[in-house]
C-alpha cells in the first residue's frame, strides 16, 4: 500500500451504512444516496433522506502487478487516480470528474466514460467485482478480483450505471491498466465532413488512436502506446500539436464550449460508430464530436422528441444532461420500449421490494 | 455427489406426457423440424462435458424467428422446460438436456448478417462460429477478437451464453467486451434488443447481465460484435524454467514492466510432454515449465517489447528463450497450446478439464495444493494456464472404465476449486457454471447472494423454465452439498431440510 493511499481517508463504515438502508426498508423510507453529491444534476430529481457515502472511503486494497486494485465507494477519484499514477497505472475508462469531492462510487454508479471509451472500454468493461448493500441491509460480495470469473449473474456489471436505483454499492474492485510510455496529441484543420471520413478510413487501421474528437473546423486526436508508433503515427499524421489537458477539458465539461452561461440545455447524443451528422436544425458550433463521433455533445433548444426521433433513426439514443436547465427535458433518459421497461420494472421489483434505492432518478417507474 | 438433475434438490418439474406435448408444439409449430424418437435424440443427449448425458423429450430445430417465439409461447404455457443449445461444445454442461424438456437448437440460425468495416461492426445469428466472424471481417482487416480453443467449432450464442474467453483475454477482454448489442426472446416469447450499435444504451446494463447467463434468462437470437483491426504483427518467446514457481513469478514481472502481452501462456511439464508428443512444437523437453508470451501490435512497439519482455525473462531465471523466427514457427508453438486439452486427450483414456481463476501472486500456493491432490488421489493433472489473466486449466486424468475413478476425478475437480476459491479466485473464468460446477458454486456465494441470483433470475422468468438447474443452485442443494463438507463442525444453512 502506498503512503498515499494510507494518508488518504481510511474508514470502513460498510455496517452503519447497512444498519441505515436496514432501517430505510423497514420504515419504507426512500433514500437518496450521495457520495460528493457532483453527479446529482445528471438524471430525474430523488426525493429521499440522504445515505452519504463519502466517509466510507479509502483504498482497500492495490497490487500493481495483479493490475487489481478495490476501493471504497467513497474515496475520492483524484486520490484513487494519485495512488494508481505512482505506479504508472489508471483507470482506463477515464472518468469525469466534475469536482475535487468526485468520488468513485459516483463514477461507477452513473457509468460515465470519457475521451478513451472507445478504444478502451467503458467504466462497466473494468468492474471485476463489487460489494453491495441489499435492500436487507446485507452487505454481499459478487464478482471478484481476478480478471476473468463467469461464475453466477454478473451482478457488478448490472449496477455500474444503474445510478443506485438498483442497491448500494461499498465497494468496487478495478482492473486497472499501465499508462502508456508515449503520448502525443494533435490537431488538425479539417470539415466535419472530411474529419469523420478520415476517421473510419484510420479506425480500420491498429494504429495508437486513443481519443479522437471535432469541434469547429478542427479535429483533435491523441496518440497513446509505444515509443515508436506513436512517432509513426505523429509523423504519418502531421498536425499542430495539442496541449494534453484538451482531454481532462472536454472529459470534465471544463472546456469553453461546457462553459458559455445562459446556454440552452447540454444534450448527449450516443450513435453507432461512422454516423453521418443527423439532419438537425442545429448550428454547428453548437456540437462537441466526442469518441470519434460516437458521442455528440449539442447545445440546442430543439424538443427531445425530436432529437430522440433523429438518434434512434440512426440506431442511437439521446440523453438531456442538464434537465434543470431552462428548457431541460423532463425525462432526462429516452424512454424504453414497453417490454424492456417491464422486465426493468420487474428488476427492480425484485431487488428494491419498497423503492428505497435512489426511487425515479433514472426513470419515474424505476 | 451425483449432477444429474435431482428434483429433491434442484426443484420439482412439471411433469407432462411426451405424446401431448409432441402434438401440441407441432401443432403451434408445424413448420418447424421436431426430434421425437430416440434414435433422433441419441446425437443430442450430451454438449462438450460428455461424461454426463441425458436424452431431451423433444428436440427442436428452428430455422426462423417466429418458430423460435411460437415454440417459447407454448412451452411457457405448458411449464415446459427449454434448454438452449448452440454447436454443443460447451464444456459444463450448460446445454445438458433435461429428460423432461425440450432442447433448443440455434444452429440453424448460421447466417452473417451484415459486416461493417467503417462501424467495425458485424451483426450475426447465434448460430455463426466464433472463426467465421473473424474470416468474414478479414477482407477488411477486422476480426472478432475472443478465441476460445474451440473457436473453429463453438457458436457465437454459446459463447455469449457462457462469457467465453480465449488466450487474448486480459489485452482484448471476453465475450461481454466485445459486444455491442443481442436480440433476444424471453420464456414468454416477447422480443427485446439489449445493447445498441452505439456505445452504450438507456437503462440497466442487461446486455451485461445476458452475457454469462447460460440461457438462463433468455434466448439470443442476433448478436452485434465489435470487430477490431488486426495487429500489424504477432511476435512469440517461449521460455523455459527449471522451477515453475520461477515461471510464475515471471508473468508478474512482465506486468510490472508495463507490457500488457496478446497472450501469456504457462504450461507444466506434463502439458509440455503431451503437447510435444502429440504436435511436436519444438518445445524443450527437460523444462519443469515454459511461458508463451504473444506481443502484438505495430511493428515497431512490438520489437521494442520483445527485447524488454527478453530481458525481464532472463532476469526472472529462465533458462532458454527462443523468440518465433518466422509466422511458421510462431504458428507452431501455438499449436502445442491451443492442442494441450487433445494431446493430453492421447496420454489418457479420459480427463477432466477445470476452469479456476486466482490473483497471480497464489500461483505457487495453488500449485502446490494441485500437486499434493494429485498425489494423494494417484491421479496425475496436467496444468495449462493463461497465466496472464490467473486462469487455470488443470487436466485431471483418469480412466472412465475404471471402477470410482470418474468419481475421484470429480473429487480432486472440486477440491481444486475450492482451493481457487480460498485463494481469492473463482471456480470459473471462462466455461461457465452449467451443471458441471452447480456444487461448487455453494462454496464461492453465501445464501444470501444465492437468493439475490435467484431473485434475478425471477425478474425474467418467474416459472423457472429456461434452463432450470444450471448455473444457480438451490439452497437445497447447497445444503445437501454442504453437509458433505462442513467446516469447524458447522452446519451451513441448518434451517433448510436435507435429503
């Protein structure tokens, strides 16, 4: 363990937190469950009696070598990332992080990726295991903390994005990866139209891509591996350099484009790989590419039936991310099919009997 | 402790006349191909765990979507149970028939549907073999990324339904990082997409949650895979030790060094003998252990590696390194690996395959607990390992005609993933549960997380018809299970009855 990790807060209140959701249940008292409470914008309000997560924090344990490392829900993600940084390792789905109180169990409960996804995995890709607090107040232990393990449901992967609603989650173990020896980011001066077509021609190609994004006449891409491909690849590429903080900027919503007040509401649009700009009534300036494409970052004013319309035409989904805005959409998730939404429902039936966990933050029924 | 299905402990079935259900499916159905005599059933009674075998009521064999559902409709409605099958090479049994059910074959739904080099996406029917992605992606340079050993054979269905993995799995990740989207049918017939094209989906993450599942909480009827670009160049070093705790500790040092390898393979010197004799790699015959290790990208990363992965090797006290001179050699010494399980097959009537995981660092604990059940029991094991990701394969060798030795390999299996277990491990990394490790399973989860598992299960099918008896055991069982190993005189779950 390192000094760091043992600097950093170090509490396990896993039975105080099991005797409160205990209670919750039998009193059917709806909890709101909140870790740096920096994520509380994204998704449906909750009404509830808070369940703060933030002091059961700390690093449990970390071997390098096993590329493991198990946390608890509350430790802050700029402590986790600094321990991991000693060791040249990280968390390979990047995650945003919107404050210093930004914790992990919040990262993994919205299941928010960032500029690598893509390429890398998502936040769900490098769970290997969790301890969740039932709607009993039972502290169980699924998955675990060795890189392959198909025994029983894959119950970790099921609550990395299910925003709480589905149980509490303690504590989270990683896989975690090497930081690459080398780096390069870059830009370019190219059309929406040309940026997207040199995109897919270069993503059939193993080349070091490990971020590639376009705003405004210009297409950003970072190169991350070994020492001599990414010299190839800058070289082969050509390009303006690129500051690598363009990345942290665009992951965490600090860029300018984030940044403008009195904006219209911030959608996100998810799409399939090499879709074609939607045929919106959308001012171009007001669209961040992100994910090569695949994650579209829009300003825009236009109803969500609309923008939802469009997305799913195109085999995606759209997601209003700041629903208290002027004008947000009331259901910040597109709404799911009829059938999906059942069994939905009858999951949470099963695992939240009284609605205690998080009630209506993803959708009303859930 | 006997696997078959044992309704005392695995839980009633509703049992119903042959005849009757014959004609009323057929009726439902009557397009659909429908195996009612023995002779039809016989080539179905068993997947890739063939030391159990059990012949199905009826088989059917649907070549359309609307058969699949019509099919799923009336067995819900007549409580009869249906068990999936893909290409049958599962290897714990999670396609074993039940004698009172009907056995779902999805091979007929064998068709690529659609390739997309600019997404980098291909969709498939369940039936597709896992190789034939990669063939079909390769015009463009693409290919499906998880291989399992039996990837010219098992199905793209199988291997969502078991979470299969492959030798590429801790660079390139298993089944469920590699797919984007299933369609699926439930028990009660109704159709849902899971997943998207897009990178991710509202709602929970089912798509996670179907993979794994062993059929358990639907039928897949379509996949989405994500195909990559295939590396640039592969490069191999096989490296010899005279001590296998030595190799061991090499896999992590390769780690520490920041290389994540496309494959790390360890063998024992039974494996080494076994795949020699039977392919002649060119692997040395005096090692205690040898240590594949695959390094692949571009080029010129990929030589820089090698050189550094040589390096910690020589440190770490291995006592040859050879580096694949040429794709012919580099293909060979994968070909002793990738034909461990057969060439073992040569050395023994039968074996046993099991399917532990453990953190690395337990390797030379579990190593040595391997050995001393192997000398205890007289049965020799053989041990193949991915040892990047900790997942182990002990060949457990035995002779089935031999009186109580099927019994006692059963016994050193459990027994060696108990140990698994003790260390932090699973009792499955990548062939699933089934039937095959439905006890065990009791020694990895307590009752409560059994219940949650059960409660999941619920959400999807309430009459407990897809596939009952696999992958979860009752409390039952693990009761009856547990009495036969209690530990510091305690009894678990003492408030449930035993048979």
């Amino acid at each position: 363990m390192t000094d760091l990790a043992i600097n950093a807060a170090d509490r396990d209140i896993s039975e105080h937190l099991c005797d409160q959701v205990r209670n919750a249940g039998e009193t059917r008292t709806p909890l709101r469950i909140a870790g740096g409470n920096t994520r509380a914008f994204y998704g449906r309000p909750v009404e509830g009696q808070p369940l703060h997560m933030a002091e059961h924090s700390g690093i449990v344990s970390y071997d390098p070598v096993e590329l493991v490392v198990t946390v608890r829900a509350g430790t802050r993600l700029s402590v986790l990332q600094a321990a991991l940084a000693e060791h040249h390792q990280m968390l390979p789905f990047e995650p945003p992080s919107f404050d210093e109180s930004s914790t992990i169990g919040g990262a993994v409960a919205t299941g928010l990726s960032g500029p690598r996804r893509p390429w890398a995995g998502a936040a769900r890709d490098f769970v290997l295991g969790t301890r969740i607090i039932t709607q009993e107040g039972k502290l169980l232990r699924f998955g675990g903390e060795v890189m392959k393990n198909v025994a029983g449901y894959d119950l970790s992967r099921l609550m990395t994005g299910a925003q709480g609603t589905l149980g509490v989650l303690a504590d989270i173990s990683f896989k975690v990866l090497p930081v690459p020896t080398a780096s390069h980011c870059l830009r370019l001066s190219l059309s929406l139209e040309e940026a997207l077509h040199k995109l897919a021609a270069l993503g059939r190609e193993p080349l070091p891509i490990t971020a590639a994004a376009w705003h405004a006449g210009e297409l950003f891409i970072r190169l991350e591996g070994g020492e001599s491909s990414v010299k190839a690849t800058r070289e082969r590429l050509d390009g303006e350099p690129l500051e690598a903080s363009f990345w942290a900027s665009l992951r965490d919503h600090t860029h300018d484009f984030f940044k403008r007040r009195d904006d219209p509401p911030l959608w996100r649009l998810s799409l399939p790989p090499n879709t074609a700009p939607l045929a919106l009534d959308i001012p171009q300036q007001d669209i961040f590419y992100d994910w090569g494409g695949s994650q579209r970052w829009v300003k825009t004013t236009l109803d969500a039936a609309t923008l939802r319309k469009a997305c799913q035409a195109a085999g995606g989904h759209a997601t209003c991310y700041t629903p208290q805005a002027q004008g947000g959409a009331a259901e910040p998730f597109t709404p799911l099919n009829s059938v999906v939404e059942k069994y939905h429902r009858r999951l949470k039936a099963e695992l939240d009997t009284h609605a205690i966990f998080n009630p209506g933050r993803l959708y009303a029924a859930l | 402790m006997n696997i078959l299905f044992d309704e005392r402990l695995d839980g009633e079935l509703v049992h119903r006349d042959k005849a009757e259900v014959l004609s009323d499916i057929q009726q439902a159905v009557p397009t659909m191909t429908l195996l009612h005599r023995e002779e039809d059933l016989r080539p179905f009674e068993c997947d890739g765990l063939a030391a159990y075998r059990v012949l199905p009521m009826l088989v059917a064999l649907p070549e359309n979507l609307e058969q699949v559902e019509a099919l799923l409709k009336r067995c819900h409605a007549l409580d009869v149970p249906v068990v999936t099958r893909g290409a049958g090479t599962g290897l714990s049994g999670g396609a074993l028939p039940l004698e009172q059910g009907v056995l779902l074959v999805m091979s007929r739904f064998n068709r690529i549907l659609s390739v997309d080099p600019d997404a980098r996406l291909a969709r498939v029917q369940p039936g597709v073999r896992n190789l034939a992605i990669s063939e079909a992606a390769a015009p463009y340079g693409l290919y499906y990324a998880p291989d399992p050993s039996s990837q010219i054979a098992c199905s793209i269905g199988g291997n969502v339904a078991e979470n299969a993995g492959g030798v590429h799995c801790l660079k390139y990740g298993l089944t469920v990082h590699n797919v984007l989207r299933v369609d699926v049918l439930t028990i009660e017939g109704e159709h849902m997409t899971l997943g998207a094209e897009s990178l991710d989906a509202p709602g929970f993450d089912l798509l996670a949650l179907m993979n794994g599942s062993e059929g358990m909480l639907g039928v897949v009827t379509e996949i989405t895979v994500k195909l990559l670009p295939k590396p640039e160049t592969a490069k191999v070093l096989m490296a010899s030790f005279n001590d296998i705790e030595k190799a061991g500790r090499a896999v992590g040092d390769i780690i520490a060094a920041g290389i994540i390898p496309g494959g790390l393979e360890m063998m024992d010197r039974l494996a080494i003998k076994a795949a020699e004799d039977f392919v002649k790699a060119g692997y040395p015959m005096d090692a205690e252990a040898i240590l594949l290790c695959e390094l692949d990208g571009v080029e010129a990363d990929v030589d820089d590696d090698c050189e550094t992965v040589r390096r910690v090797l020589e440190k770490a006290g291995a006592t040859q390194i050879q580096q694949a001179r040429d794709e012919a050699e580099r293909a060979m010494f994968w070909a002793g690996r990738k034909n461990a399980f057969p060439a073992v097959g040569r050395m023994s009537p039968d074996y046993y395959c099991m399917d532990g995981t453990i953190p690395r660092r337990e390797l030379p604990r579990v190593l040595k607990g391997i050995a001393a059940l192997s000398e205890q029991s007289g049965l020799a094991v053989a041990n193949v390992f991915h040892a990047g990701d900790g997942n182990m394969h002990p060949l457990i060798l035995f002779d089935a005609n031999k009186e109580g030795q099927l019994a006692l390999a059963e016994d050193v299996g459990g027994k060696i993933l108990e140990l698994c277990v003790e260390a932090g491990g699973s009792i499955t990394g990548e062939h699933g549960v089934g039937r095959e490790k439905i006890n065990q399973m009791c020694s990895q989860f307590q009752a409560d997380e059994i219940r949650i598992f059960h409660a999941l299960k619920a959400a999807f099918d309430a009459k407990r018809l897809l596939n009952p008896g696999k992958n979860i055991p009752t409390l039952a069982r693990c009761a009856e299970f547990g009495a036969m190993h209690v530990h510091n005189n305690e009894l678990p779950h003492p408030e449930l009855p035993r048979f």
